[in-house]
C-alpha cells in the first residue's frame, strides 16, 4: 500500500501497512505486504501478535495473558548463531502455538543424545525453515496456520536477532 492510498482511506490498518510495506525495504525479516495484508486477513492471531511487534526478547513484556514470548529462532542457539537470548527477534504468540513449536523443533534437533554441536548456523536455520513449514501444512486451524506461515516466512530471511 502506498502512503497517496492511505491518504485516501486513512485508517489505523491502512497505516500499519504503510509501515509494514516500509519496514520491508529496512528490516529484511517482514515479509511482503501483500504477504502481510493477506495473513493478517486470515488470522485475528496474528494480527494482535504484529500489534505487539516483532522485537528482541528483552523489548517484549506486556502480552495477553495466556500468550509466551516465543523466540523465532529457539534461544538454546543464540551461541551458535553469533548472539545472545536478549537480542534474539520475539513475537507473542498464544501458549498452545508455542508448545506445538517446541515440540517440533525438539523433534528436529533433539535437546538431549548427540545434540546439535555438530550442526553450523546454516543448517539452524534451515531446521527452523522446515519446522516452521511443516507445522503451516500441519495444521487444520486456519488462524494458527497463518501464525507458522508468517514465521515461515520471517525465517527465510536468516534474520534471528536486533540489529547492533
């Protein structure tokens, strides 16, 4: 959406997209606005989710109750990925779609055995690319389907943590 079309129908959602599309050129890990626009349509969830923003995990505190910060990329990588659990991207997300990742993602790279020394930052991020498709495809419910999309998404551009 431009800003003359947000002029012309001034209107809080209208101006989030204005946003949004902006800070798509700045922030690589916002996905498009006609990405945006049409997951937000889809899902009440995710648009109270993007209200909150998307911010490092010592930035987000004031969530609905019921709803966890949820790492994008799980905090127990911050090493390997070259940051630390407060700078690491958050977005607020309902407990039960929290669990449902944990699980996949221990499924992925297991937390205990061989572990997940041996794997490099790459296949990290790859593993959570494919935890977070899996789980799109996955789900019958179409608002929490929307929520794994956007993180899909968001985790195709490898952005895991703030900007210094």
């Amino acid at each position: 959406m431009s800003l003359v079309e947000f002029l012309a129908e001034p209107s809080f959602w209208n101006g989030f997209y204005v946003v949004m599309d902006g800070a798509a050129v700045i922030f690589p890990g916002i996905p498009s606005i006609s990405g945006v626009k049409r997951m937000i349509k889809n899902s009440d969830t995710l648009k109270q989710s993007l209200q909150i923003g998307i911010n490092a995990y010592k930035n987000i505190d004031k969530i609905p109750s019921g709803w966890h910060r949820h790492h994008i990329f799980e905090k127990r990588f911050a090493k390997e990925l070259g940051t630390v659990e407060k700078d690491m991207l958050c977005i607020a997300i309902p407990a039960e779609y929290h669990y449902k990742i944990n699980a996949k993602m221990t499924k992925k790279i297991p937390t205990t055995g061989s572990g997940y020394g041996h794997l490099t930052k790459s296949q990290i991020i790859n593993k959570h690319i494919e935890a977070y498709e899996e789980l799109m495809l996955e789900t019958s419910n179409r608002d929490q389907a929307t929520v794994y999309e956007f993180l899909w998404e968001f985790t195709k551009t490898k952005q895991h943590s703030i900007l210094k």
